[in-house]
C-alpha cells in the first residue's frame, strides 16, 4: 500500500476526535461497549497490549504527539511515552524530603530530589496510569505521607 499525504485540515480534524476521545477516557465518560471496540483495534495494530483506561488514554496521548509531528511539529517520529506517572510533592525543609525520597524507594518508586534553600520537591515515580484506582489509590497515599512529614502533594504529570 503507498502512503499518502493527508491534507492539514485532515489531520487537523482527526487530532480533534482523538483529543475528544481522550477527554471522554480521563474523565471515565467514554461507553464501555465503545472503549473495548477501541482497544480490540489498537491491540490489533499492535499500539495497545491490555485494555484498561489508563492505557488507552495513553495510546491516545501517543497518537496525539504523532499527528502534530505528522502536522510538523518536530523533526523526528515520537515513540511512545513511557507508561509511568511522575507525581510531586513540595517540602520546606532537606530532611523530611529525604525521609520521603527513602520511603517512596521503599515502596517500590523512584525518587529524585530537587531544590534548596527551604523548598524542596520529590518527584516521585511508579508505574501507575492514569484514570486507574492504582492512579487514585497513589494521589492519597502520597498525599497523606508528604503531609505527615510537613509537605504537600502539588500534582501528577510526566
């Protein structure tokens, strides 16, 4: 088969049903019936392994970066992101965001430190995708450890 190029309001409109797609995945909206019909046809295409939602927004943020790349944006192929969740916390002072750092490596994360002077932020990573109730069930547990060490969660992102 030749490939073909598409024209810039093609490809305008298909990030447009891929970004309503994905908005319908985050906020837990999108039928059941429909998300499993997705996701037979991205495991088909080799683009998705498991159908849950959190991969499934995944695979759609993937093809996003591709079409703006197919649009212009960037100079090389965008593989697809790492399926992990970076999530912060902020700390006033080096030992309690240390203290955090050893128990996020305890359980099972990565953890790096940055900052000085009196803000701190770790950055916690796990392999949790978001929308998942592994994704929520992380947001309390940090949440409440940043705040028995005198810090707060300010957030998930890569």
């Amino acid at each position: 088969m030749e490939a073909r190029v598409l024209p810039p309001s093609d490809l305008t409109a298909i990030l447009d049903v891929l970004v309503s797609v994905g908005a319908q995945v985050a906020a837990d909206e999108l039928d059941p019936a429909l998300a499993d019909r997705l996701g037979r046809r991205l495991r088909k295409h080799g683009l998705l392994g498991e159908v849950s939602p959190g991969e499934l927004n995944a695979v759609i943020a993937d093809l996003c970066r591709r079409v703006h790349w197919a649009m212009g944006d960037g100079s090389s192929y965008p593989a697809a992101a790492a399926r992990v969740t970076v999530y912060r916390m902020r700390f006033g002072d080096v030992r309690s965001a240390r203290e955090v750092v050893a128990w996020v490596e305890q359980s099972g994360g990565g953890a790096s430190l940055s900052g000085g002077s009196d803000s701190w932020e770790v950055a916690a990573t796990y392999p949790d995708l978001w929308p998942s109730a592994e994704f929520e069930q992380r947001v309390a547990s940090l949440t409440q450890v940043a705040s028995e060490h005198g810090g707060s969660y300010t957030g998930a992102g890569d």
